[in-house]
C-alpha cells in the first residue's frame, strides 16, 4: 500500500510542475484531460460504469475512489434541479490540495476531473461553483452545477 503522505507530496510536486511549466490556466486544463484518461482506463479496466442517468454514474465512480483509497467516504447530494454538492472524507491529497490552492496554483483536483470526464461520457457537462475545505475534519465540499449538453 502507497503511504499517505507519500502520495500527497507526490501531488503537490506534480502539479507544482505542470503549473510552472504551463501555466495556471493551462494546468487547469491538462488536469481536465487526466480526469479523461482516467475514466477511460476505469471504464477499460471495468472498475466503474456508466449508470443510466448521471447520479449512478457518479455514485460508481465514488465507490472506486473509496475502494482505492484515495478518499474515506464521497457523499452526493442533488440539492436543486441542475445543482449537487459533493462532500468528500479522508482526502488523501487534502493538504497538497490546500497548499496548492493557497499558491494560487491549479490543484490536480482528480476526483472532480474524472467525474466531469463521467458526466461527459453521458452528455452532461458540469462546472465546480464552490470549493471548501476543512483541513481539521479532512472534509472538502465542491458545489457543481450539472447540465445537459446541448
């Protein structure tokens, strides 16, 4: 098993590259198409699959990253008719991420990239509309607003 602190240093060294080496804007956008390749090898490797509406597409790929480890737990909750909030536990990468953002630097954010990725296998596009975090309670929570692709 890979440590913990292993992982997140490996994070933050990571993207600290990419945003030196392409910029902000740019990272923001090689992070995107991670979360790409990484749904298709997950859907390749058939560790997660596409639901019949988006909610159990993303609720398989929340059991995976439990089963990996890469967080505890990964709640979400539709809160309007194009909103969700996406509350996750035992983040891994949670003080690279912090740190990273702190820097005004882009964070890898892999989660959000390969449910975005999952969203848009299905014809839906989603946009990140609030980050929190809660380094004491190891809690993050995004607010996305999910729509159909048009």
């Amino acid at each position: 098993m890979i440590d913990e602190n292993f992982f997140d240093t490996l994070n933050y060294c990571i993207c600290s590259a990419v945003n030196k080496f392409v910029g902000r804007e740019k990272a923001v956008e090689v992070f995107r198409e991670v979360g790409r390749f990484h749904f298709k090898a997950l859907l390749e490797k058939g560790e997660v699959k596409v639901g019949s509406t988006p909610l159990e597409t993303l609720e398989s790929v929340a059991r995976y990253l439990e089963k990996s480890g890469y967080m505890n737990k990964i709640v979400i909750q539709r809160t309007g008719e194009n909103e969700a909030v996406v509350d996750m536990y035992g983040v891994s990468v949670l003080d690279s991420s912090v740190r990273l953002t702190d820097e005004n630097k882009a964070p890898s954010h892999i989660m959000t990239n390969t449910m975005f990725a999952a969203l848009d296998e299905i014809g839906y596009e989603a946009e990140m509309i609030d980050l929190l975090f809660d380094k004491e309670g190891n809690h993050v929570r995004e607010k996305w607003v999910i729509k159909k692709r048009s």
